[in-house]
C-alpha cells in the first residue's frame, strides 16, 4: 500500500511542479496585475466603497445579501488554511513566504472583483426566484463553449471534494499530534468520528448540528483572532525584526531562483492561494447567489473578502507564530509549528486552543466544500441528479474524508495543490478573455456613483447582447 502511495505520489508531484514552475505563480501575478491596472487600482481606489456596500440589504428580505454572500465566500476560506496553510508556508519557504502571500492578496484581489462580477452578470435564476451561477455559467454564456464549462465543472469537484477535503482531515487529526495520547490508532478514529458527522450532515439528520457550527465558527473565528493579536501584543518587541526578516527574505532573490519549489515566493503564492482562493474561480460560486442592485457590487464585496482572510487572518497567524520565538523548520509545518509557537507564550492552553480551533474550522470547510459539488454536478447534467446517484456521490465523499486523515502531508498538499492548480489554469484565462463586460460594469458603477446614485443595472447600459436572467 505504502509503495501505490509512494508512486501516486510522485504522478501528483510531477505534474505540480511543471504547473507551478512556473505557470501558476506566473498566471495569477500577471492577471492579478493586469487586472489592477485595467481597473484603475480598484483594490485601494474603492476599498471604502466595498465596506459600504457589504452593509446594504436586499430588497427582498429573503434573498441573500450581499454582507450573506461574503459570508459563505469566507467560510469557504477562513479555516485550516489560515492557521496551518500560513504555517506550512513559513516553515518551508521562509519568512519571506509571508510577504508574498500579501502580493498574491493584494494583486488578487483585482481578479477576485472580476470574476465575481462576472458571475453576477450571467447569474442563472432559479425556479424560486434565487440565483445561482459560477465560472461554468459564465465560460457557457460569455464563451459559448459549455465543455470547457463542464471541465471546470469536474475540476471544481475534485478540487474541493478530493484536494481540500482530504486536506482539512489531514490537517485536523494533525491538529492532535502533539498530544500525549496521540498514536499510530489516532488518525484512524480522529478520521472515522470526522467521517462520521460528515456523513450526518450531508446525507439528512445534520441540520442543527451545521446550525451549531454555523454560530460557533464565526465565534471562534473572532476568537482566534483576538488570541493572536494577545500573543503579538506580549511579544511586541520581536515585531520589527518580525518584519525586517519577511522583507529581507522575500527578496532573496538567489534563495528564490536557487530553488523556486520551496522558495518563499512558492510557498507564499501557493499557500495564499489555498487561502483566499482568489482567481481560481471558487468565490463567484458564491457571488452569484447575492441579490445586488448592480454586479459591481458582490465584485467589490468578494475583493473585501480576499482581504479580510489573507492581510487580516492569515498576517495574524503569521506574526503571532514568528514573533513567538519558535524557530520555523520544516519539520514542524502545519499545526505543529502553530501549536508550539502559542504554547510559548500561552503555556498548555495555546496548543488546546488551536485544536478545538481547527476542529470547527475544518468540520465546516468540509461541509461548505461538498456544497460547492453539488451546483456543479446539476451544471455538468442538466438537472437536478437522482436520489441514488446523489447518495452514492455522498458516501463517496464520505470515505475520502476518512482517507484523508491517513495520508501523509506530502501526498495530502501535493494533491490540493495540483487540482487548484489546473482551476487556476482554466479560470485566469477565461476572465482575461471575458474581462471586457466586467470592466464596463465598473465603469457603469462609477459613473452612477458619481452622478450621486444607488447604482442599478440593465444590460443595455453596457451593451452586453449575450441574454441574461436578470439584467435585461
């Protein structure tokens, strides 16, 4: 078994090291870039604009909010990748690995605006008057090529469903490795109860227990964040050579070119990708259920978005990690490593805080991921699927879940890395090609505002001809 690991390993390995050495790094800078200039700094140009918006409710009080929207976009986010995602950067690329994932949050968030404009724009309505809609929506109306949307489709799916999930199992069971009762056994169970309540929720029965942890994750999340600040505060003194030495690292240029693989800007772009997931075309999943008043509008809250999870969460791990004293090596990459850096300063309190932290934010991230499968299983038929093929996708998952807390860290990034890698592959160059309406809706937005309006779209006002659900 250990030697069919071994080898899937490598197959996996291979194929992500051509697509990150160096195209994605590439694709996701220059989009992110090219979009930044196109939009006319948009990231700081209307970034008190994106925090009025997120507080307007909808017209009807049933209909998702914008402020809705964003959360389920964050959720999706916030979670394992911002405590062990930052974690696994530092230790192996480096202080500098923190500066780049600022770059790749500030640059992505330009793209972040375009493609959640865009599914906003040719957001499909559904039979109860919602909305739904995603990257496969838009590859199909703006491109009219619906098997590129289906590869997507089918793409997505693996990502979240095989990449992410197997990854938050593995992440959570190693939340609890630092443990005395931790042993060869613990994976197994830790993976069985994880499976377990998985299965729960998704195949019926777990309706209050996602309610439960639908409360207590935004709770815990402000938690963290607050636990972390504490710790930068009792440390402060390290903060400069903190930031002296992200910035010193980050242009080690010789280091970086030396071994791009494990360089700090590698790491810092894969693992802020993992993290804010900006570009790859997850969030406008997301974006196209919020009923807005003008696409623009979910475009400027899901850039907020990017921000809210890499410049604030993941920089509050970060310098509560390095400012600790706990040399990053890697060796202990992941929860480890955040786990030693708190117990540093909190005693025995930091490394439990961080595992009941990880619990919840991986049990949701499971959940919020499987439900980004299921838009994209009706895309790829048609149709809602039947029962049986439903339960039968369901327990599939289930059992990936309960894999993934047996693999080993190498295989379970490897493999997060490589499918989220081929999403950005598709995606990038699908918003480049359709980026021209989302930049006249921008335009149509700033236009209104400045006149002193609520701004409100029609098609026409842009001269889109493709027919849209909503906006004609």
């Amino acid at each position: 078994m250990n030697n069919v690991l071994t080898a899937i390993n490598g197959i996996v390995n291979t194929i992500s090291g051509f697509l990150y050495d160096p195209w994605v790094p590439v694709f996701l800078l220059a989009a992110g870039l090219y979009f930044t200039i196109r939009t006319g700094l948009i990231q700081f140009r209307l970034f008190g604009e994106s925090i009025r918006v997120v507080m307007e409710k909808p017209s009807d009080e049933n209909s998702v909010s914008s402020f809705g929207a964003l959360m389920v976009s964050t959720a999706s986010r916030v979670g394992t990748g911002n405590i062990v995602g930052v974690s696994t950067a530092i230790c192996v690329g480096g202080y500098g690995a923190v500066f780049w994932m600022w770059i790749t949050a500030l640059l992505g968030g330009a793209s972040a605006f375009i493609e959640s404009t865009l599914a906003q724009i040719y957001k499909k309505r559904d039979k109860d008057g919602s909305s739904y809609g995603g990257p496969s929506y838009y590859i199909e109306a703006g491109l009219k090529q619906r098997w590129l949307g289906v590869i997507f489709a089918v793409v997505l799916i693996c990502t979240y469903a095989i990449g992410y999930n197997m990854l938050a199992s593995y992440n959570l069971q190693s939340s609890f490795s630092g443990f005395s009762f931790y042993g060869k056994s613990t994976p197994i169970v830790l993976g069985a109860m994880l499976a377990v309540l998985f299965a729960i929720c998704v195949l019926g029965g777990g309706k209050r227990l996602t309610q439960i942890t639908g409360v207590l994750v935004p709770v815990m999340g402000i938690i963290y964040i607050v636990v972390a600040i504490v710790v930068v505060i009792i440390n402060a003194k390290h903060i400069p050579g903190v930031f002296a030495n992200i910035f010193s690292d980050a242009f080690d240029f010789k280091a970086i070119f030396g071994g791009f693989a494990g360089s700090a800007m590698m790491q810092g772009i894969k693992r802020g990708l993992y993290s804010n997931e900006a570009g790859m075309g997850s969030a406008p999943n997301a974006a196209a259920t919020a009923e807005v008043s003008h696409p623009a509008k979910q475009g400027l809250v899901q850039m907020l978005s990017v921000f809210i999870d890499t410049l604030l969460i993941c920089t509050a791990t970060a310098l509560m990690c390095l400012s600790s004293g706990i040399a990053p090596v890697e060796e202990l990459q992941g929860a480890p490593y955040v786990q030693q850096a708190m117990a540093s300063t909190l005693g025995a309190f930091g490394p439990i805080f961080i595992a009941v932290s990880m619990s919840l934010f991986a049990f949701t991230t499971l959940i919020g991921n499987y439900y980004y499968c299921e838009g994209c299983i009706k895309y790829i038929l048609k149709r809602s699927p039947s029962k049986a093929f439903m339960t039968a996708f369901r327990l599939i998952a289930t059992v990936i879940v309960f894999a993934g807390a047996l693999l080993s860290a190498g295989i379970a990034w490897d493999t997060a890395d490589l499918f989220q890698a081929i999403m950005v592959i598709i995606n990038i160059p699908v918003i480049i090609l359709l980026g021209k309406p989302a930049l006249n809706v921008l335009k149509d937005y700033t236009r209104q505002r400045k006149d002193g309006k609520n701004p409100i779209f029609k098609a026409s006002n842009i001269g889109l001809k493709e027919e849209t659900d909503f906006w004609n």
